[in-house]
C-alpha cells in the first residue's frame, strides 16, 4: 500500500511537470518587471534604481522579441521538441540562455 501511494504521488508530480511543460506561454505583465526591479535593488544596498528598472525591462522585452523571433507558439516541452525535428530554428534552453547573454 506505502507503494501505491509513492505511485500516485509520482504520477502526480509528473503530470503537474508534463502540464506546466505544454503550457502556453505567457505574456509580460508590468508587475513582473516590477517585481525583478526590486529583485535587484534588494540585491544591495549600492544597487541604482534606475539601472535596476532598466535592467528588468530589457531582460523581459529581450525575452519577448526572442520568443518571437524563436516563433514560440507552445509550451517549452513541446516548442523544444519542434526544435529537435527542425521544425523551429532556435528556442532551445541553451539558445535562450547564449542570446541572452549577447
């Protein structure tokens, strides 16, 4: 009995994982920059405000014109999967994270 409940509690989480994963992507709201704006003072003290702010915009605008650019349409488990059958040119967790840092 211990068993089938190890069971269901690993199909649950695997089935939270598989949803969120097919999830379609979301769009910026204002709170979200917001939100990484003061992220990054509480960073430290010496932190600039107005960098801040305009570090968060360019991370979630930069973010948005990649998804775009990626023609993301789905969620990562399925936008990845187009990817690998070169059905979409770029979107891949190493591609997000090398033209992020460009």
């Amino acid at each position: 009995e211990q068993m089938i409940a190890k069971l269901r509690v690993g199909l649950a989480l695997l089935a939270a994982v598989v949803l969120v994963a097919c999830g379609a992507p979301q769009k910026q709201a204002p709170a979200d920059v917001a939100g990484l704006t003061q992220a990054l003072i509480s960073l430290d003290p010496v932190v600039d405000p107005a960098e801040a702010a305009r570090a968060a915009e360019i991370a979630y605008n930069y973010s948005l014109v990649l998804r775009q650019d990626y023609n993301v349409t789905d969620g990562a488990l399925m936008h990845n999967a187009k990817v690998n059958q070169g059905l979409r040119p770029r979107g891949l967790c190493w591609h997000w994270a090398d033209d992020l840092q460009t």
